[in-house]
C-alpha cells in the first residue's frame, strides 16, 4: 500500500511522540529524525493537533506532545486523516457492465479488508514492532505474529 507523504510524515510524528509521551519534542526534530521537511511536517503536525491526537505548546520549550491513548488510536484513524479510503462509487467507463460491477465487487472487499486490517492495529501495537525490529528481523517476526494472530 503507498501512502501520501503527509500520511507517513504523520505516522512517523505519532510514532516519534507516542514512543516518548513525557516529553515535548519540535517538529524540526522529528523532522531530522526522519529526514524529512519540517516545513511539510510542521502542517502535518497542525492537522494532528486539530485532530486531538497531539498536543502542541508555543514559545520557548515549546514542541510537540503525544495526547491519544495508544492502546484505542490505530493506523486507521491516523490515515484516513491524509489517504481517501474508500471503494470506487462507480460512474467511471465500463462501470455499469458485469464486469465493472464484479470488479467493483472485488474492489470494495479489499478495501473492507484493508480497512479492518489498518484499525486493528494499534499505535500501542506499532511501537512493539519498532522496538522489536532493532534486531533488522525482529519487524518481520512481528508482523508474522500479528498476520497469524488475526487470520486464525
């Protein structure tokens, strides 16, 4: 799955506050944690505080702070704010065929499965995989754990 710039520049900025929830962090440096713009993240940062999830604090000390639970705030959440998760509605070329409607059909499974895949997974869930993944197999592992998890 791609996702928008801003979607990953947010995910990496709730992973970055959520991973450090006593401290106030800038955008300037998770920006250079990511190497990212700071700029494109500071707008980011200004729709997740808008969105609730973070807290942000002006003037001198001031940054960034983690203010969602990360055991309810999944991935859903976080990228429906940036990427437009919906199925296709119709009304494109070929769409009013057996085959456009089976396509269609076909299109809206996947996105349901995409959809419920991205919200069972936690912000709490994406920090144990990043702390897992220090070892360079440690993410496979438990993604692996998570995919048989929820497929049995």
């Amino acid at each position: 799955m791609k996702l928008h710039i801003a979607t990953r520049h947010a995910l990496f900025a709730i992973l970055e506050l959520a991973s450090h929830p006593e401290r106030q962090m800038s955008a300037t440096d998770i920006a250079e944690k990511f190497n990212i713009s700071s700029n494109h993240l500071a707008k980011v940062m200004r729709t997740l505080g808008r969105e609730g999830m973070i807290d942000a604090s002006r003037g001198v000390g001031g940054g960034y702070r983690f203010a969602a639970n990360p055991k309810r705030l999944n991935l859903l959440d976080v990228i429906s704010i940036f990427e437009p998760l919906q199925a296709p509605d119709g009304g494109e070329a070929g769409d009013d065929t057996a085959e456009g409607r089976a396509l269609r059909k076909v299109l809206s499974e996947i996105e349901d499965t995409i959809r419920a895949t991205l919200s069972s997974i936690t912000i709490d869930t994406m920090l144990k995989i990043v702390r897992r993944s220090d070892d360079g197999k440690g993410a496979e592992r438990a993604v692996a754990a998570l995919q048989s998890r929820r497929w049995s």
